[in-house]
C-alpha cells in the first residue's frame, strides 16, 4: 500500500537523522561558531552547534555548504518541535517507549565495549608481547573437557604438588617424568621452544605473559589439560626473517655433506641461485619458488635449531654455509628482515594477526570481566556459602525452610558501581527463577547468571560514565522513539484523521482516484496435458464451471486473480480472450498453464471507501503541515538562518 511505503519512508528519514548523529560537532567545526542561536523554540534557544551535530553526519561533503545548512533548518526545527510536544506529553516516560529504549540501550553498550575498550585493549595487549620472546617449560596433565569435577578436582591437586616440588628446587626433568601425561611414549610436558605472540592457546598464553622470570603459574586450564607453567627467559623478539633455501636430505646409508658444500662453493663462484635450487634441493615444495620458504620466526612450524641458526644471519650476506640438521643441510638465503615503516603498518599487522587467530570477536564475557575491573566488582564469597550451607543442611520445602535465614538476608553478597547486592536478594532470585536445587548443586554456575544479570543492569549507567558518544547516542535514540511516537499519534494514524477533510480533500482531486480497466480471470496449473485438454473441454461445454476444477481433478490448482497491467508477457493472452473464454495451454517445462477470463470492468472512478487508503496516505503531508503549524503555535518559534555562517 502506497501509505505503508509512505509511512516507512518517514520512519527511515527520522531514524536515519537522529540515530547516527555526530556528536563531536565542537570538533569538526572548523570555522562555525557551534553556540551561534539559529532558532529559538518557545524563547528557548537551538545553536548551530546541535544542528551540525545532525547535519554533517548525512551529508559526505568535505565542506560545509552554507546553503545547504540553511535549507536543512526548517527540518532541524520541525523534529524539536516534535520534541518539546513528546516532553510536555510524557513520552519521555512511556513505559513502552522505555523498553524498547532499554534494549536498544543494552545492546548499543555492549558493543562500545567491543568496539571502543575490548578491541583495543586486545590489540594493545598483543602488540606488547608482540616484541618479546619467552622461554618456559610446562607439565601438562590431560583432561577431556567433558571430565567429570571429581577428576577435574584430583588433576588440579596433582598439578599443585608439580607446582610446590619446582619450588622447593626438584629439576624439572624429575617432575616433568613424575607428573606430565604421555602419548605414544613421549611426555606432553618439558621444554618449549621461544614463544611469542599468538604461537599457543590463548589462556595459556595470558598465564605465561603474566609471569616474571624464574616464577611458576598456578594451574591453568585449556583444552588439553591442565598445565603449570615455569617461566625460564625473558627476551626482545627476534625479528622474523624472509627465507630462500637449497635443501639437501639425509638417507638411510646417504650424507649429501659434500654434495651441499660443493653447490656452496659453485654459489660462492658465481652460481645461479635459481640453477642451483632447481637441479639440487630436495625440497620439492619450493623448487618452483626458487626455493621461498616465507617467513621464519621462533615458535613456527620450523626445527628450533634451524630458527637458531636461520636468525643469526645478516641479510648482507648472499647466503649462507651449509647448516647441519638431524635430517639434513640447508643453504639459506635471507631476502628480508620484518620490519615496520611506520606505527600504522605495525599496528595492521597485528590487526592481521589477530583476525587470523579469530581474537577480534570478543564475547560479552570480555565486557562483564571488564567492568568488574573497572568498577570495584567485590564478591562476599563467606556469606555466599553460609547461605549453601544452611540451603544444603534444611530438608523442608516450606517457608519454614528460610527461617533461619533472617540474619543473613541483610548481608552483602555483591559489591559492584557503589551498589550493594544483598543474600536477600540474591534469596529472592533464586526463589522466582526456581532454581534453589540448581544452586545447591552447581553454586558456581548458578552464580555467575546472578552476576551477569546485575551487569546487564548496570551496563547502560556505566557505559554512560565511560563513553561520553555513547551518551548521546543513546539520547538520540530515544529522542528518535518519541519523535516516532508523536508522529504515529498525530499524523499516521488514520483514526485520528478528519474525514470531513479527507472526502473534501477526495473531491478536490476526483481525477486521481480512477480504477483502470480490469481482466478477471482463472489461472489454472497442472502437470498433465491430457488434464489441460479435459479441463478446456468440460468449461467451453459448460458441463464444468472453473470454480469446481478442483474438486474434479487431483494435482490441479486453480487461482482466482485481477490485473489492470496486460503488458507483462504472462497476461497477454488475455487481451485476446472473451470473456468466458479459454486460452490455449501454455507449456513451462512440466507444468501446464492456462487461463480462463470471467469479466472485464470497465474504468470507473473510485467511491471514497474505495480510494480510502490512497487518499489518506496522499493527504499524510498536509496533516503534517497543518501539525507543524499547530506545534509553531503552541511554540512560537524564530529562526535566524543569518547566524548559519562563517566567523570572520
């Protein structure tokens, strides 16, 4: 329907305005004075400043166009205007309005976070273990992620006795044999090559960048197991290095030494590296990249001692003497070292790390830890379980069950935003929800949905105190809902429509309200032909009217429709029918159409009932004419479109 269009075509203009508004319009300024008075509203004053908050973030001009500026004020002042109405009218606390405003909120919060203080802080995090290097050993005990909490609680244990024999000075091999699992016969614990960032599992990661030198982690869990970590070195990273390489394999009964140091000595008289890599390395995967392996760094998926050798050579030197591994020589070539020209490139590649890593998708969890940090989050973990304890020792399902209760039910449980959550209410969350047995079992779990509902209802307040755009953002929003509203109310709402003024307003403009002529018709579809033929047969005798087809056949399907349009190639066979007549069939693949025209109406002009729907969403801008008009006279308004210039 034409009003519907109309409806949501105005909806789009005022969220579009009002929900990506800049609001650092201070800073983008430039030479326009933003406290300069370009209207006042009931003698209240609207600056330049709050109309270019709105302007410029729907415009993409570089520069600012005075014109335009000026032909966008009287917009400006209309959707004020609907703003002081919803203000004097309770808007602002309509409890429907309120909830969507909170949802919208919430989310909005949730994604500063992510995307102004989560993100951020992981990009900065990484980009600090980014330029240092550790050297660690591990033990590493493995549990399935599916272990039941009596066999999660005894490998813990055996990892915290690991943890006390490191510190009490047993060798790390005698522990690593005593408490590491093993698969296939080799210890999953021991020492780690140099490891930097991004080279493990993120929560490993985090406990071992968070160590000092010479100190060992408490247990820490990942999807292998459980693991406790000895941080041995501490070293600037080594930057990586951009390889070539001939590479020359070891055999059963075969040393290709003097075969390596004789492609040395013809690279040394001149050689042509690309010669020597095709006709000599056994590396079958580069022999076509003249011999390109990428980039080399500690912690890759290369042989630690071939990155120990590989990061002592300059890129001054052509390539290197034949370097001896277990399974066989390398002659390397460095073409470059990494390095960054600017902060920018050092800070994409980062990006590109960690998007490769999938750690630029934080979850809300990231933001509920967050804002516990930044807001004095306090857990009473003692009152906590006094209440279990008490729950667990009572067998009554009554009341009387929370009699010996009242004690506690005044104590903190949660401290968080200079707000104290009490075991009471904590009490009486558990009682609505049902799920006292789910505490007594699973306190923890139980817990943290308790915490994150407290976060939930704070995250908007916060986020507030935080993020100033934020704010205001969310002031936009809700002014948009009740601009919304006020609309809805006074100008969509056909119920509320004069509809004296509506037929005079029909009457003005008869002409436009015509319906065109008219093909009524059958359309019929099966995927029989001799079905078709039948069909066409029993309604040209009569024995048979369209409207009982499908009654009398099985896989037949019969529509009954109008079309004013017959310039489309699927109605144009019926600008060739009488009416009662039959088309031909028309095959599409398997599926057999044809048409049956019932009438013809001829054009006529519309009765108001008819036209209802159109004249009413023609008439919409005049009813929002007339009530801009009745709002500039409930509050007078002047405009100074003189002040929308530059300061000299």
């Amino acid at each position: 329907m034409i009003f519907i269009k109309y409806r949501f075509k105005i909806i789009f203009i005022i969220l579009s305005v009002i929900l990506y508004a800049d609001t650092h319009y201070g800073q983008s300024s430039g030479n326009l004075n933003p406290d300069a008075v370009i209207a006042t509203i009931d003698e209240n004053d609207l600056t330049l400043g709050e109309l270019l908050n709105i302007y410029r973030n729907n415009h993409e001009a570089d520069e600012t166009d005075l014109g335009e500026l000026r032909k966008f004020l009287p917009n400006f002042v209309e959707y004020r205007l609907k703003l002081r109405y919803a203000k004097e009218n309770g808007l602002f606390e309509d409890p429907e309005i309120l909830r969507e405003f909170e949802e919208f909120g919430r989310e909005s919060a949730y994604r500063y976070w992510l995307e102004n203080e989560i993100k951020e802080s992981i990009i900065e995090t990484y980009s600090e273990r980014y330029q240092i290097e550790l050297k660690a050993f591990h033990i590493l005990r493995e549990l399935p992620e599916t272990a039941s909490p009596e066999d999660t609680l005894l490998v813990y244990n055996q990892l915290l006795e690991a943890r006390e024999k490191l510190l009490e000075g047993i060798t790390t091999e005698q522990v690593n044999q005593t408490y590491s699992s093993e698969r296939n016969g080799q210890l999953l614990g021991g020492d780690l090559p140099w490891i930097t960032a991004g080279r493990t599992v993120e929560p490993f990661e985090d406990v071992l960048f968070a160590l000092d030198t010479g100190e060992v982690s408490l247990p820490v869990r990942t999807q292998f197991g459980y693991h406790i970590i000895y941080l041995q070195e501490k070293r600037p990273r080594t930057s990586d290095r951009q390889l070539r390489h001939i590479f020359f394999q070891k055999l059963e009964g075969h040393d290709p030494g003097e075969v390596a140091l004789q492609v040395y000595d013809s690279l040394t008289a001149g050689a042509d590296w690309n010669n020597m890599v095709q006709n000599h390395t056994d590396d079958h995967s580069t022999r076509n990249r003249s011999g390109q392996i990428g980039w080399v760094g500690y912690a890759m998926k290369y042989p630690e001692d071939f990155v120990d050798a590989a990061m002592k050579l300059s890129r001054d030197e052509p390539f290197s003497e034949p370097i001896e591994m277990s399974y066989g020589y390398h002659i390397v070539r460095v073409d470059s070292v990494r390095t960054f020209p600017s902060e920018e490139k050092y800070r994409e590649q980062i990006i590109a790390e960690l998007e490769q890593l999938q750690r630029l998708t934080p979850g809300r969890d990231h933001v509920h830890r967050q804002m516990k940090e930044k807001h004095g989050f306090q857990l009473h973990r003692d009152h906590l379980d006094k209440l279990h304890k008490i729950l667990k020792n009572s067998h009554s399902e009554s009341a009387e069950r929370f009699a010996s209760l009242d004690e506690l039910t005044g104590l903190p449980l949660i401290n968080f935003k200079n707000r104290t959550h009490t075991i009471g209410y904590f009490l009486d969350y558990l009682l609505e929800q049902g799920i006292i047995s789910s505490f007594l079992s699973d306190q923890e779990t139980i817990l943290d949905d308790f915490t994150d509902k407290i976060i939930k209802t704070e995250i908007i307040g916060v986020t507030k105190e935080l993020f100033p755009q934020f704010e205001q953002e969310v002031q936009n929003y809700l002014d948009g809902l009740v601009v919304f509203r006020v609309s809805e109310q006074n100008i969509w709402n056909y119920e509320t429509a004069d509809r004296d003024e509506l037929y005079n307003y029909f009457q003005q403009n008869r002409d436009e309200y015509q319906l065109d002529q008219h093909y009524h018709y059958y359309s019929i579809r099966t995927v029989s032909d001799s079905t078709a033929a039948e069909l066409q047969e029993l309604i040209r005798t009569g024995e048979l009217q369209p409207g009982q087809i499908e009654g009398y056949f099985e896989n037949v399907t019969i529509t009954a429709d109008s079309t004013s349009n017959l310039n489309s190639s699927q109605f144009e066979l019926l600008s060739e029918l009488n009416e009662g007549e039959f088309s031909d069939v028309i095959k599409h693949g398997s599926v057999h159409n044809a048409y049956f025209l019932k009438h013809i109406s001829e054009p006529r002009f519309m009765t108001f009932e008819d036209a209802f729907n159109r004249v009413f969403s023609d008439y919409l801008p005049l009813r929002e004419k007339k009530f801009i008009n009745y709002l500039k006279e409930k509050y007078p308004v002047k405009t100074y479109p003189e002040n929308i210039t530059f300061i000299e």
